[in-house]
C-alpha cells in the first residue's frame, strides 16, 4: 500500500514541481528544480519508504519508541511532496506577468548588465571595501578559535569522536562575536566571490579577478572551519548555478562533471579527514550514502515520535531568542536541538552533538501540531516562489545573479519552518546589498 501511495505522489509531484520550476532539466537547474532533486527526492522520498517499511536500520531512527511515528512521517512527507509545489504555484497565480513558465527560461536569455549606466567604479570600489571586511572576518574567526581545525584533522591523530567534540566546540561555542562569524564570514564571503566571478565576465580586469581568487581562498577556508563536509561541496555547485544563469552553454557533460567532481571531494573527506573505510562510504543507511538519503531525514520522524507525548509543542516560543527578550516571551531551543537532547543525550553531554536537522514539517510538528503539518508546506512553497521569482522579474546584474545562487541551493527546506517566518540571515543578505546599492546612488550623484 505504501509503495503504490508512493508512486503516485511522486507522479503528482514531478508535475506539480514541474508546472512550478518552469522546467525539471538538470542542464537547467534552477532553485526550484534542486529542491525538487536533493531536498525532497534524495533527502526525504527514498527515506520515508525505507522507514515506513523499517527497512532503514539506521542507529537514530531505531531509538524511536512508537512505529506510529514512521507512518505519520510517512504521509507528512508524501503530503509535502504534493503540497509544497502548490505553494509555489498559488504564488504564482497571484503574481502578475508573463507566463510563469517562461520566468526562468526568459531571465537565463537576458543579457547581463552592470548595475548602474554610471556609478560602477563607485560600486567597485564598495564592493570592494566589503570584500576586504569579509577576508579580516575569516582571519578573526580563525584568530578567534585559536586553531585550524582542517590542519588538525588532516593530521590523522584525533579520533571521530574527538573531531566531532570540535566540530561542535567550534560552531555551537564560538568564543567571538557570533554575527562576525554568521554574516560577514560565513554568508557575505561566499556572496561575495560569486559576484566578483561574474564582474570578471563584464570587465574581466586583473584586479577584479584577483579579488575573486582572494575570496575563494577565504571562502574554502571558512567554509571549512568546523570540518562540516556538505557547506563546501554546495558552494562550489553554486558556479553551476552561476553558469546557468548566465547561459554558459551547459550541457549534460557539464552537469555530470560537476557532480562527479563533488561526489569524489566528498570521498576524499571521509577518507582523509574522518578515516572512514572505502565500503563503509556507501552503505545505504550509512557514511556518504546514508548521510544523504537517511541522515537528513531522521528529525522527521524523531519530532512525530517526540512531540506531543513526551515534549509539549513549542509554538512560537523557539523562532528567535531576540525576539522572545525583546516581547518578554519564554524561549525555548529548537526542535532539531531538543530531539537531540533527548535522543543523545549522551552526545550532548560529551560535546559532540549539536542538532538533528530535518525536512521543514519536522519542525512545523514540534512548533504546531497538526495545523504546522496542514498549513506549513503551503506557506514555505509561497515564500520560496516569491524569493525566487523576485530575482528573475529584476535585471541580470552580478549582484543580483550571485546572491541568486547562493539562494539557488541554501533554501532551508531541510533545515526547518522556523528559517521562513523569521530569517536573520536572507534579512541581512537583502538589506546590506540594497543598502549597498543605495549607497553607490547616493555617492556617483555626489561625484
């Protein structure tokens, strides 16, 4: 029964992502199209039939005290798998424009432009001065934590368990200024080098490539900080990204050449960083395998299992720790925290586990119950459309394609619905480039 229901979702949900994206082409991935792949098809579809069938045998999933708990994340996901591209849809019946199909397949054919008629040497320059702030953030991270983790698990000398300790030593107990480390560092730098590289097909002088290089240096090192394995493999897919918004005349060889390439990087790091064996890497519900088609599915079912029965749903109470000082509201952690907690505690104890990330619905469960489980797929579909097509509807502009990318693959759709009602970071990354644009005006009209 569950293997028919499957298929037929999967039926309905190719063509619902479809009507959504424009297209499903790999030789035009876009956005909606890599939600469509790696978000639900690779990183939740194939999970919820192994573990609806309990054919999973995963060491996380196996600590859930109630099957029940598979079933109803079963049908959260296959309800997400439909739901969600309706979303995309109603937003794309209450837009107005060409027909939305065309949206995508329009803007890659648009002639990139500079930003202003004037001004550019005023945006250069600005461009430039945040670069430089990006590349003193990275170094005051590294000063900040007082070691280079990547040189250290390189060395081979510490265990898993003592990688993992500073894994989350690292993240979770950053000793500096934390908005230092997430914004300027983390999110602007790699921004950033995508829009240099696309400014060096306009003006392809050497300073401006040298800028690019300086960034993508700094943006392997901070992408790399915590010994996360999936930051770095998505921020080099983002010249992908790049390169289909630009037209650079992808073609399936180009696809495969860049995932072959991420699939063997992603080899070499567990085999060098994490000492992992050869044939341990392709188990189905471990290593690299597992991690993508099981690991970041298991919060799913673990919130359905934990929530409401052992752990009152949160509601509004864990969307920011600012926000609930600021209204004189109680704050508690998120979901993908207090399941690892109470699943590993152990870990938590030792310091070597941090969260449990899931498909979006695990959190709309823990938040609100049912209705999250009812509402939220809708509601994520409409805000990730409107993201997107506001890039497409606007001008092709090196700032605009390059966030557009980091965008294409850094939608929080298996990270949680928390990320779309309140969103620090897509908040920061709007602002400070409007402001940035803004302020060139204001300086070429003074010029």
């Amino acid at each position: 029964m569950y293997l028919a229901i499957s298929i037929i979702v999967l039926i309905i949900s190719i063509q619902l992502f479809k009507k959504a994206a424009g297209t499903l082409s790999l030789v035009k991935l876009n956005m909606i199209s890599w939600i469509f792949y790696y978000n639900i098809i690779a990183q939740s579809f194939i999970a919820a039939l192994l573990v609806v069938y309990k054919l999973d045998h995963h060491y996380f999933i196996g600590k859930m005290y109630s099957d029940k708990s598979r079933i109803m994340g079963f049908y959260a996901v296959m309800y997400t798998m439909i739901s969600l591209p309706i979303g995309m849809i109603l937003y794309n019946m209450v837009s107005s424009g060409i027909s939305k199909n065309l949206y995508f397949e329009k803007y890659i054919n648009k002639k990139l432009t500079f930003q202003f008629i004037r001004g550019e040497n005023v945006l250069y320059f600005t461009l430039s001065s945040l670069a430089l702030l990006c590349i003193l953030a990275v170094i005051y991270v590294f000063v900040s934590i007082r070691s280079l983790p990547l040189l250290t698990a390189l060395k081979g000398n510490a265990s898993q368990q003592e990688l993992a300790i500073l894994r989350e030593d690292v993240g979770r107990n950053f000793g500096g200024i934390v908005y230092i480390k997430n914004i300027l560092a983390l999110t602007f730098t790699p921004i950033l080098s995508y829009i240099f590289y696309i400014y060096s097909k306009l003006n392809p002088k050497r300073k401006i490539k040298t800028w690019f290089y300086v960034l993508l240096i700094s943006s392997i090192l901070i992408l790399t900080f915590n010994l996360e394995k999936s930051p770095i493999i998505q921020y080099f897919l983002g010249f992908l990204f790049v390169k289909i918004l630009l037209r650079e005349n992808i073609q399936w060889r180009s696809v495969l050449k860049y995932f072959l390439i991420a699939f063997i990087a992603i080899i070499i790091i567990y085999l060098t960083i994490l000492n992992q064996p050869l044939l341990q890497l392709f188990n189905y519900n471990s290593g690299l395998i597992g991690r993508i088609i099981l690991g970041q599915s298991t919060g799913t079912y673990l919130s359905f299992d934990l929530f409401p029965k052992y752990h009152d749903f949160i509601g509004f109470d864990s969307i920011s720790n600012l926000l609930s000082n600021l209204l004189g509201l109680d704050y508690s952690e998120r979901s993908a925290r207090l399941i690892m907690e109470f699943y590993n505690s152990r870990g938590v104890d030792e310091g070597g586990a941090g969260v449990i990330n899931s498909l979006f619905i695990g959190e709309a469960w823990a938040n609100f119950g049912l209705i999250g489980v009812l509402l939220s797929p809708l509601y994520v579909g409409f805000i990730t459309q409107f993201i997107n097509l506001f890039f497409l509807k606007n001008k092709k502009t090196p700032i605009l394609v390059g966030i557009l990318a980091y965008l294409s693959y850094n939608m929080p759709i298996t990270g949680g619905v928390n990320d779309f009602i309140y969103n620090v970071f897509l908040l920061t990354i709007i602002l400070a480039f409007l402001f940035l644009i803004s302020w060139t005006k204001v300086l070429t009209k003074a010029s």
